[in-house]
C-alpha cells in the first residue's frame, strides 16, 4: 500500500504502466512517473523540530509523495515522542 503525506491510501488509485519491460508507477493526482527517492521530512511541535530522512515514491511532475506501509506511522510515533 502506498500512502501520501496526510496518511490517505491510494493503492487502488495508483496505475502501473510497462516501459522497456520495467513497471512504472503513476501518481494518482496528475498521472506522472513516480521515482524511488530518500526525502526529508520535518517534524514539530512546538518550538521542537526533529528532521528525519524516509523513503517515498516522489512524481516527477507535481512532487506528490507516496509513502510505504509504516512509513506514516513512523512518522506520527516520532511527532508523539516530542510533545
């Protein structure tokens, strides 16, 4: 399942195209090629910041990030821990 950054599931609307005989995934918002990438990802609350590096699935042409299973429940765990 892939998740964007607000903790909503897409897997039903991500689409898979075949180019050269590799799958590529589609965003769901603006149909463009998701790429495998580390991103930064900023945590508050408060005045407290914890900056912490995750992997996500990041489109090519509008940016949306689409996270794996945990990734979104690491995060929330990491914002519990500074409040």
């Amino acid at each position: 399942m892939l998740y964007d950054e607000f903790g909503v599931i897409h897997e039903h609307e991500i689409k898979e195209a075949i180019k050269g005989g590799e799958i590529i995934m589609k965003c769901a918002i603006c149909g463009g090629e998701l790429k495998d990438k580390i991103v930064t990802e900023e945590i508050a609350e408060g005045n407290d910041r914890v900056v912490t590096k995750v992997r996500a699935n990041v489109c090519e042409d509008c940016h949306e990030r689409y996270y794996q299973e945990g990734v979104v429940d690491n995060l929330i765990r990491l914002k519990e821990a500074i409040t």
